[in-house]
C-alpha cells in the first residue's frame, strides 16, 4: 500500500498558513494527487470549545488550554489523520503539536515536555513549513480580515511565540520568509512538497 505524507504548516496568526495550504492542495490534485487538508483546533467538540473560549481573554489557564489542544488532536488524529495516511494520501496539516509547544510554551510550559506528550500518539510529520512574519505584521493581516481571538494575539505574546519557532530545527523543518510574495513563495512550498513526495 502506497504510504501517505504529512505536510505540517505552522507559524503565528497571520503567516498565511491557511493561503498556502490551499495553494498547495489544488497544486497537487492538479497533479493527480489524492489531498486531503485539516486545521487544528478541528471542528470536535473540543476544538469548539478552544475556539469559543479563544475570544476571552484569561478564560483558560495554560494547563487547560493544553489539555483540550491534546484532547482535540487525539481525535483529529483518529478519525482523519492516520486513516488518510493509511490511505496513501497527501496529508495537509493547517497547525500541529509544533504550534502548541510555541503557544503553550509562550507561557511558561516546557515545550519538549508537549513534544513527548504529542508524538506518544501523534505521528510525526514528514515535512514542516515554518512561515516567519513579524508580530505586527500578523496582526496587521488579521486586522484586515477582522477576525481577531484574544487569547492567541497580543504582540508581545506573539513574539515569544515566534521566537520558540525559530528554535525548531531538523531535515523535516523548513523556515520560510512569509512576507513574500504568496504566488512565489507557493512555488517553492511545491518544489520541496514534491521532492518529499519523490517527484
């Protein structure tokens, strides 16, 4: 049976991460691809529960917000993740256990620590995108798409968040400049996209 790939795309709100899953996704099932594309936190309950509670500021505190991103991925991961994979598909990951050890890192927990946690379960991608913008700049983007969540997007917060992604380093990491053009920045998330793929 063909094995399936799990691409990851992390960075902080307003990297355009959710831009370039979907670039990437029609690039590849125009190549005859089977696609599948998720996000976290996913529509479970417990992911509704993180977005519900992402629009109040100290609803959560960081040991509550881990347990339900856990709770959350344990299930994403169950009834999509792995039967795609098992599938032989192209998998797209919109977040991952990556953004949890940045967020929840941000706030005082050990980030390898939640790395443990995640892979016990979770498995491991065979290429992560790190889109890298600015703070301000984020922000700015979501301005315009006027959604702003609390919890997740304070600029001081964010910073440190950005920081701890630039520590995750590997063969599977790939830190990207997202102030690029989107056009040409989705075509060398394609070129690397493929040569994982064997293309």
């Amino acid at each position: 049976m063909k094995k399936g790939r799990l691409i990851v795309f992390e960075g902080i709100d307003g990297a355009g991460k959710s831009t370039q899953v979907r670039m990437l996704k029609r690039k590849l099932r125009a190549r005859g691809r089977d696609v599948a594309a998720f996000r976290e936190p996913s529509r479970s309950r417990f992911g509704r529960t993180l977005r519900a509670k992402a629009k109040e500021a100290g609803s959560l505190t960081p040991a509550e917000e881990l347990d339900l991103f856990i709770k959350d991925r344990r299930e994403n991961v169950a009834r999509n993740i792995r039967p795609a994979l098992r599938d032989g598909r192209v998998v797209l990951l919109d977040r991952y256990y990556f953004s949890t050890m940045a967020y929840q890192g941000a706030k005082g927990l050990d980030p390898e620590w939640i790395r443990t946690v995640n892979e016990r379960f979770a498995p491991k991608p065979d290429l992560v995108f790190i889109l890298d913008v600015g703070p301000p700049e984020g922000l700015a983007r979501i301005s315009r798409r006027g959604t702003r969540d609390a919890l997740f997007e304070r600029e001081s917060y964010l910073r440190k968040v950005r920081r701890l992604f630039r520590t995750f380093q590997g063969p599977r990491f790939v830190h990207l400049d997202g102030k690029r053009d989107k056009r040409d920045l989705g075509r060398e998330i394609l070129d690397r996209t493929l040569a994982v793929l064997g293309e």
